[in-house]
C-alpha cells in the first residue's frame, strides 16, 4: 500500500478542497472551457480538480496512481451522479498514454512527484488536441520543508522560468504563470502557482 493509499479516506480536508476551486476557477479564468471540452486530471487524487471542472466540461478522466485515492473519487462520483466522468489507474511516464486525445490536461500539486520533468511535459503535450492547453497548480521552490517526509522522492517546486523554459522545450507556446494559492504549513505559507501553456 502507498502512503497516499493509506491517506485517501481523510485527504479531503476543507483547505483542500477550498484549494481545488480556487484553482479551477483560475482554469476557467485562463482556459476557454465549456461543455465540448474533454479533459484529464492527472495525479488526480480523490477528483477536488476535477469534480470543481466537471460541471463545466464535457467529460473528464481523473487518473491517478493510487487505488486508495481512486476509490475514494469514485465514491463522491457515485454520490455526485456525474456519469461523463471516468477514473484510470495510470502512472505517468510508466504505463503507456491514453489513447484518447483531450482538449485541456491539469494537475494540482501533482507534477512535483514526477522526478523527470521534461519526460512528463513531453507525456502530458502528447495527449494534448492540437491547440488544447496544459494547466498545471504547483509549488515555488521551496526548502524542502513542504513534505513531512525528507526523504521522499519529490522535487521541492520550481523556478518559474526553469518550467516555462521546460514547457517550450517540450513543445509547448510560451506559458503565462500566475499565483493562485498559499498553502499554510509547518508554521509558513508555501505559494502555490498555475502554469497555462497551449500545445501549437
């Protein structure tokens, strides 16, 4: 079992969810979405993303990693009734990409436990439409006091320039940055940012 397995049925604490539609909103704000809009959340969790999307998009794939998380989104689903909704158990840069194709892909807080970071820009681009944008909410760098855990295998944010310079490496226009949270933890506020970038 994973830790996030592990940590499922109580992850959906008020300043998470809070979190999640203040980033939607932002999204919304950034992106043209509306009801023809296929979208994917990776590193989905227990779906606060994407169930603050759902009702403005199309359909919508939550994928993440984690049995315990999609378990827990797949309760909220059955209770929502939001039938243009899907999970997929998938890891990114280790199980094969979706076949599917969508028009908007977004993460909150997820692109950071991705260690190859060119890989998965290049991952999420792949599955983009033409034209479809990447939405990703992250951290700044940070001292590495975020995670309780100091070992874990994480990156400790980014240098905004070092990600947009990434994002165009990997294919994408120049990406617009925007701070749209801060996170209070261990004492401090870690400043939570969103990268839009569009795929040509």
């Amino acid at each position: 079992m994973s830790s996030f397995d592990s940590r499922a049925a109580t992850w959906d604490s008020p300043e998470r969810a809070d979190r999640a539609i203040a980033v939607a909103s932002a999204i919304r704000a950034a992106v043209p979405v509306n009801r023809a809009t296929r979208a994917l959340e990776f590193g989905a969790g227990t779906g606060l993303l994407g169930m603050a999307l759902a009702p403005h998009v199309g359909s919508l794939v939550l994928a993440d990693a984690s049995t315990g998380m999609l378990e827990v989104a797949a309760g909220k689903l059955a209770d929502a009734g939001l039938d243009h909704v899907e999970l997929l158990r998938h890891r990114l840069l280790v199980d094969p990409l979706p076949a599917e194709r969508f028009d908007l892909v977004c993460s909150l807080t997820a692109l950071h436990h991705v260690l190859d970071t060119d890989g998965a820009l290049s991952a999420l681009r792949a599955i983009l439409t033409p034209g479809g944008h990447l939405a990703v909410a992250d951290l700044d760098t940070e001292d590495g006091t975020f995670h309780s855990d100091p070992a874990a295998p994480v990156l400790h944010g980014y240098d905004r320039a070092d990600l947009g310079s990434r994002a165009v490496a990997a294919g994408f226009e120049p990406p617009v940055f925007s701070t749209v949270w801060e996170i209070a933890k261990n004492g401090r506020t870690y400043p939570l940012f969103l990268m839009v970038a569009r795929r040509p």
